[in-house]
C-alpha cells in the first residue's frame, strides 16, 4: 500500500461537565470527522488521505480542531459544514483554508491569548 498524502487528526476528546478547558466534542460523537472521512471518500481520496480521531490535541479553546498532515497545517473552530471546504481546498488542490488556521503563536504554546 502506498505512503498516504494527507494524515488528519480530527480532536475527539470529551471533558467532563463543568472542566476548566473546552471540548471539542460533548456527546463522544463527531459529525466532523463523520463529514471530513464521507467527503474524502467521494472525492476520491480513500487511499490518498487517512482521517482519523484524536484525543486531546491541547487547542481546547480553540474549538474543534484539526491538524493536517505532513503540512502541519491546525485549524480551529472546525465545523461539520467547514469539512467540505477543508477536503476540496486542502486535500483535493492543496491550498489550505486560511480562514480556519490556527496563529502559529498559538500552537504548542502556553502563552496563547485565547488560553484562559
């Protein structure tokens, strides 16, 4: 089987009610990542990209997220309807959605101004 193009990880981790950071998903459940490996699939792109959930990937206050890889591209506020506009634009022409894209100064930092 050949090396996969893309690999995204789709935040699936669930906190407890009342926990101090946000999660990206309450009921255990994603439409997101329901959508974004539906869409790859009819684009085409089953063997070309690999969707897969995630636990905590620490951008909690970032809304959902997902990370595209081996850009390492992290988008944030993710919706189930964004997915289209995510599989089309980055795995389909490779042009990321820079209008979901997380600031670099707010990855792998403690010291985001969205962190709480």
């Amino acid at each position: 089987m050949p090396l996969f193009e893309h690999h995204v990880f789709v935040c699936h981790n669930v906190r407890p009610e009342g926990a101090p950071r946000p999660s990206c998903t309450t009921d255990g459940k994603s439409e997101l990542f329901t959508q974004l490996q539906q869409l790859t699939k009819t684009a085409g792109l089953g063997s070309k990209v690999r969707i897969n959930k995630s636990l905590c990937l620490d951008q909690c206050e970032h809304g959902p997220t997902v990370v595209v890889y081996p850009e390492a591209v992290w988008y944030g506020g993710v919706r189930p309807e964004d997915a289209a506009e995510i599989v089309e634009e980055h795995l389909v022409h490779g042009r990321p959605v820079e209008r979901l894209r997380l600031a670099d100064e707010c990855i792998n930092t403690k010291t985001c101004p969205h962190r709480g």
